[in-house]
C-alpha cells in the first residue's frame, strides 16, 4: 500500500539541538561584531566602521558554518576564517580594552598619583624630623652657654664641635670685638651674654617654623585622598613645601645645600588618551610591553567569541547539512518522484542477507533513484558490486546500513498510509 508525507508530524531532536547551537553562535556574532564596530570607530568614520564590521562578522559567520557543512574547498574556507578573524580579534580586543581601562585606569592614575606625592611627602617629612631634633639640642645648648657666660663668662672663647654652635661662638666673639677695645670681658648680663641670649631665642623661633611645617605636612597627609582633584593634591603640596623653612632646616642639618623633593608634574600623571586614536596606540603598547592582566583578558576575550563560533559551526555544520547518504537518498528520491521517507523504505525493504555476511540488494530490482544511490555508495567504497548466481549485487557497508535504519527509525516526518491509486506527495 502506498504512502503519503505528512508534514504535521514530529521533527528529529538532534536537529532542533543544532538549530539552539546555531542561535548562540548567531548571538556570539553580534558581540564580535559590537566590539568591532567599536573598535573600527576608534579609526574609522562610524558609517565605514559600520559597514566594515558588517561585512567581517557576516564572512565570518558564513566561512564558519560553510568550513563546517562542507568538506569541499575546506582548506581556503579555513583560511579566509583566519584571515577574517584575525581583523576582528584586533579590532575587538582594542575595544574591550579601552571599554575595561575607561573604568580601571583613572584609579589606576590617581592611585600612582597618590603614592607620587606621599613620597615626596615623607621625604619633606624626614628632613623636618631629623632638623627639628637637631635644633632642639641646639636651643637647649645655647640655654645652657648663655647661663654660663652669664655666670662665668669666657664661653666665646671654646671650640665646639658642633657647627651650629661653633659658628654662634664666633659671631659672638666678632661682635665682642666691634666694641671698645677696653670692653672688658667677665661674668654678667653684658654684651656676650646678650648676644648668646638672642641666638638662644633666633635658634627657638627657627625650631617653631620647622615644627609648624611639621604640623602642617601632618595635616595635609591625614585629610588628602586618592579621588582627590590630581591638580589641587600637586598645588597643595606644592604650597606647602614651599612654605617649610629650608635655611633653617639647612642650619639645623648644618650639611649644606639640601635637595628639595620634588613634585610629580601633572601631565606624568594624566590619562593621556585624550582621543580615540591614542586609545589604539595605548592598548597594543600595552600589549606588547605588558602581555598580562588586562590586556591579556581582553585579547583571550576577544578571541574566544570568535574561535567559540568556529567551534560550533565546526561541531553543528554536519548535523545542519545531514550527512552524505542523507543527501543521496534525498537525490535519489527526487529522481523516482517520490518522498525520502518512502524511497529509504523501498530500498531497505530490498536487502537482504548476503552470503558471507552483511546485508546486499540486487541490482535488478532497483529503481533509477536506487540505482544512484547505490552508485553513490559504491563511488565512495561504502558498497562494492560483486556478482552472484542471481546477477550483480551491492554489498552495503555494515555502517551505512545501520545509518539508513536509523534515519528511517527517526524520519524528518511521519507517513501516513493513502489509498490504492493514489500518487505519492514529494
């Protein structure tokens, strides 16, 4: 009795798993071809950039399912894939790296910054430590050389191994000598002690400047903060380092001339992608001076999206296309006029038992479309004609065999029995 297709009917599973796998990969190709259109931007006119990215991500698309449906020109389909993606890796890692460095680098700077100007402050902050102990130790000896010149007198006249202190030895004994030549010198409040009394005061008031810029740099240090303006940080410290008292810190060191911190200059330390072409040139520096962290994520990102949808072309081309014999059945019933479903039933119902083992069909009783698709196998060493007492047969690969079963055991669409007479639907 013959059959009728009916379309109504269920549909194969593992076509509908490959249709699932061929929506991600479409849903991958548009994250590709994002990132590239942004990153193209950063050259191009967005219309080109637009276009450009249209067209790789569609050749990529397209290689990617063909290389994997295909074994026909395989090696050039594969190599106009890498081609392709190659432009679209590059494109799309500069874009996830200026999209991630957009959020990580200002911190990055201000962070850099702040560390910039806390070592130029503690450096300003060492040197007022170590003068302020020193002019202690200098005021509380000029308290004690001015008691005993006014007790004993003669203190201008010693050697001190202080330098500080030997140089206000000296002024008060050339300022002794400016007076009367019969100023005799003795204990008391007169001319020596006077002057060892100011430098007693001048040595006490250069010690409050130094510990006022002490309290100050203090100050500064407690209330700044890394979000801080980066230009309003590098003023203020700027301010205060001018404001410390560098010839009193150089007097209390007694080591001469002292250098001064400096100051880390603004533009050291500003986000120098201040346009889009520089974004380019900053992310491959990057990359080929420091291959780790975020370049390193964004290239790896960049390139899974584009190897991911290769893969699954790769792994789901065979499943979309069907496999060879599918085709061939397929042409085969065409060529009867009849459905694929009905055709791989006709010829499986014509095998039998061979001999030696394996299953056969005799080439007398096949149909043209039969005929083909057993030329087909045999072209391909999946059946091999041999002769027997009947006449000529085809020996079907035991494989091959297994696979038309199945497919007839899992048909595209079910069948449905028609009356005697009537024409089969295609």
């Amino acid at each position: 009795m013959p059959y009728l297709a009916d379309r109504t009917g269920t549909s194969d599973p593992t076509r509908a798993l490959v249709m699932v796998l061929f929506a991600a990969s479409c849903l991958l190709s548009l994250v590709s071809w994002y990132t590239t259109q942004q990153g193209m931007a950063l050259y191009l006119n967005p219309w080109f950039a637009l276009l450009a990215s249209l067209g790789i991500q569609t050749a990529l698309v397209i290689t990617a399912w063909l290389a994997g449906m295909t074994r026909e020109r395989r090696a050039l389909l594969v190599t106009v894939y890498v081609c392709t993606a190659t432009v679209s890796i590059a494109f799309s890692y500069v874009s996830l790296y200026t999209w991630f460095s957009a959020r990580e680098r200002p911190a990055e700077i201000e962070r850099k910054l702040y560390d910039a100007l806390g070592a130029s402050a503690m450096k300003t902050d060492q040197l007022l430590t170590a003068s302020a102990a020193e002019q202690q130790k200098h005021v509380l000896a000029l308290d004690e050389m001015t008691a005993a010149e006014k007790k004993a007198g003669y203190i201008s006249r010693a050697q001190d191994a202080d330098p500080y202190l030997a140089r206000v030895r000296e002024a008060v004994a050339r300022e002794a000598r400016t007076y009367n030549s019969a100023y005799r010198e003795a204990p008391g409040e007169g001319l020596r002690y006077t002057a060892f009394d100011r430098y007693s005061s001048l040595a006490r008031q250069s010690l409050e400047r130094i510990q006022e810029s002490q309290r100050a740099l203090a100050a500064w240090r407690a209330n700044r903060k890394p979000t801080d303006v980066s230009e309003k940080q590098i003023r203020d410290l700027e301010s205060l380092i001018a404001a410390v008292p560098w010839t009193d810190v150089e007097q209390a060191l007694h080591s001469g001339a002292i250098e001064k911190p400096s100051l880390p200059g603004l533009a050291s330390y500003a986000d120098r992608t201040s346009s889009t072409q520089e974004d380019l040139l900053v992310a491959f520096d990057e990359l080929a001076n420091h291959a780790s962290g975020r370049p390193a994520f964004s290239l790896a990102l960049a390139a899974f999206i584009d190897v991911v949808i290769f893969l699954l072309a790769w792994a789901a081309g065979p499943h979309m296309s069907g496999p060879s014999e599918q085709r061939w059945w397929v042409a085969g019933a065409a060529i009867d006029g009849a459905s694929p479903q009905v055709f791989l039933r006709g010829f499986l119902r014509k095998m039998y038992p061979a001999a030696g083992g394996g299953v056969c069909v005799a080439a007398g009783q096949l149909t043209p479309g039969e005929q083909q698709l057993c030329l087909a196998l045999s072209n391909h060493r999946l059946a091999v004609i041999t002769r027997e007492e009947d006449g000529l047969v085809y020996l079907i690969e035991e494989n091959t065999h297994q696979s038309l079963l199945s497919a007839l055991a899992t048909p595209s669409f079910s069948m449905r029995a028609a009356a005697p007479g009537t024409p089969t639907a295609a």
